[in-house]
C-alpha cells in the first residue's frame, strides 16, 4: 500500500481510524458532523483520489464487472436530437418496392368480374364458396428454408390478389365506384393475411400433432422461426435482433387468436363471415365517413344471412354463445392491429424499417408500414 493512501472506517465507539504510514491514528469526534469529519480527514493528509470504490458488500453490481453505459438516443442514430424527431423524409431508404404493376393487376381483375358465375341462395354464401382462399391446404404446405426480399415481395401479391379475386364474390362490393373499391382492397389486405396467418396456423396444427408453437403458416409455407434463416439487411440497417425485435411486436395476440380458433373450429360459413366482419370493421375504423356507411351497410347483410345459416340450415335458433364465440376471436384480431400502432410510430421516429412504397397507402397499420414514398437516392 502507497505512503499516502489511507481509508476511513467508523466504529460503535465513536472514533475515526485513518490508516497512513502502516499505522493507525484516533481522534475523538464530538458529533458525526460529515463536513467537519471530512476537513480533519484531510488535515491529516486524505486524498480524494485515493477512494476506493466498490467497497460495499451489498452493491448489486459484482465486483470487478466494467460499468455499462448506455449510448444516448442521438449517439445511437447518428443523428442530433434536434434533428431526430424531425426527419420526415429520410434520404436513406435501402429499399424501394414499386407496386404499380400490383395496382394496374387489380385494375384488370376488378374489371373482369368473378372468374366463374356463381349460384346461391344469399351473399355470404356466395362468399363462402371462395373458401378456398381462407382455408389452408394441408397436403401441400412446404417449410421456408430463407426469409428474405424475394419472400416478402411474393407475400404481398399473393395475398393482395387473393383478396380481390374473393371479394368479387360479393355482389355489393362490385356495385361500388372503381375508387372506392381501390380503397377497401388497399386497406383490408393485410388484415386479411393477419388473419390468414392465425387460421392456417391453427388448422396445421390441428392436421400436425408433431407442430411446434414457433412455426407459423403464410400462404400455405410453414415458416420455422427456430430453424428459417429471416434475412433483414434489405429493409434495416439496424441489428437483425432489433428488427426482430419489432416484429414480433407486430404479432401482438396472434398465439391468442390462434388458439381461439382451434378451440372454436369454425364451419366454412362461420370462417367466411370472421374475415369479412373483421376486414370491414377495420376499414369502417380506419376511414369513418361515407366508408364506415358502406362497410357497416356489408356487415348487416352478412349477419342477416348468417342468422338464416344458423335458424334454418343449422336448426339453431339459440346460437348467441356461438356469435360470441366469433367475435371474440376478431376483436382479438382488432386489438392485434390497434395495440401494435405505438410500435409502428417508434419505427418511423428511428427509422427502423428503411423501405420506400410507390403506394404507402396499401401498407396504413401493416407490420411494414413506414410512410415513406419515392425512389432510393
């Protein structure tokens, strides 16, 4: 031990013991005045610069462990904090997915009408012989190897496309005008493959006793969350743990609703009237106005013909646990949705997603969504 350092210890007995030079030196103290204690220590030649620190056999922190100092929000963004939170147009997309071609496809579907005529007694009928679109085929499901740009990019037309060609089977919905039909199919798109996502999850388990609860079904692939490499350098620049990170908060209540499907095990009619009630609810929310008219005007003709597909065709006039039953999975689905926008407005202040849409509107409340247009500088 050095000539000139020392340490301070007080006893029961009142006194002050300075240990300096190999020997120890008592004065008696009349209080325990910490400023007075402090100016004799250093008349007899305590340094400040001598303190030993982690001394203290209760500190939480183990000894020896090097002090973790978090670097502040401007450090880690590489931005000023006066510029942070105004960065509305950030001019380092990695990523510009141009969806004109997507839009000039629905155009063309949407003026060809319903691939086949179809013969029902009702509407949601009609939209129940589109059940194919909702229902997961269990005899062809392949397992994703890679997750990557290509992935995502077939993802969106598949289910963007699967959406028209099924809500053509609702003769209201061709009855609006060309924009407003645009609006709905904009918005309902990825509440429909949310919902996808659940009820095909829910029937591969169901057909795969040997289903792990980390595997999830996106159009007919089962994606392996253990196994399945996720590629995130084209839409981040961030750690690929903290994208995930932010995914996963984008599938808020989706195990919930998984389950409540399995529980539930829903007939075609049922399925059919869950994820239109779902799509239209959502887009009568997000819209109001003439919109919410229009979608709550679809939901009232689907119910009537639900009520005549339980009171006739079931022979089940008390069915008001069953109703319950349903919309308690697409409430859980709407939370899924509303619950996830604080996330959503984190990734557009840092910035976490750098992925530029030629029409921004069609990924409003997606996982994806970004707000950004416009082509990569």
């Amino acid at each position: 031990m050095d000539d000139d350092e020392m340490f301070e210890k007080v006893g029961k007995s009142g006194l002050v013991s300075l240990y300096k030079n190999s020997e120890f030196k008592f004065f008696e103290v009349s209080c325990f005045c910490r400023p007075c204690r402090l100016q004799k220590c250093l008349k007899l030649g305590m340094k400040t610069t001598n303190f030993q620190h982690d001394r203290d056999c209760f500190s939480v922190r183990p000894k020896n462990s090097a002090l973790t100092i978090f670097p502040s929000p401007s450090s880690f963004l590489g931005r000023p904090e006066f510029l942070m939170f105004s960065d509305l147009k950030p001019s380092n997309l990695l990523t510009f997915i141009d969806v004109h071609k997507l839009v000039s496809e629905a155009s063309r579907l949407l003026n060809s009408g319903c691939e086949s005529p179809l013969i029902a007694e009702n509407q949601l009928k009609k939209l129940t012989m589109g059940a194919n679109f909702l229902k997961l085929d269990a005899d062809i499901v392949e397992f994703f190897g890679n997750f990557g740009k290509m992935e995502f990019v077939d993802i969106i037309e598949y289910y963007f496309v699967t959406v028209i060609k099924w809500m053509l089977r609702f003769e209201e919905f061709q009855k609006l005008d060309r924009n407003l039909q645009m609006t709905l199919l904009n918005s309902i798109w990825h509440v429909f493959m949310k919902f996808h996502k659940c009820s095909a999850t829910a029937m591969f388990r169901k057909a795969n006793q040997n289903s792990r609860p980390f595997q999830r079904v996106i159009r007919n692939v089962c994606m392996d969350f253990e196994k399945a490499k996720m590629d995130t350098t084209w839409m981040s620049d961030y750690p690929h743990q903290y994208v995930g990170i932010y995914m996963k908060s984008q599938a808020i209540h989706e195990e919930d609703v998984i389950e409540l499907i399995e529980k539930l095990n829903p007939t075609d009619v049922e399925l059919t009237f869950m994820f239109a009630q779902t799509c239209f609810q959502y887009a009568g929310n997000r819209f109001q106005g003439e919109i919410m008219n229009i979608t709550d005007r679809f939901q009232q003709i689907l119910a009537n013909d639900l009520h005549k597909y339980y009171t006739v065709e079931m022979r089940n006039p008390r069915y008001l646990k069953r109703i319950a039953d349903l919309m308690k999975v697409n409430n859980t689905i709407q939370r899924s949705i509303w619950e996830g926008r604080p996330q959503r407005e984190l990734n557009r202040v840092f910035n976490v997603l750098k992925i530029g849409f030629s029409h921004p509107q069609m990924f409003e409340d997606s996982a994806f969504c970004t707000g950004e247009v416009g082509q990569i500088s």
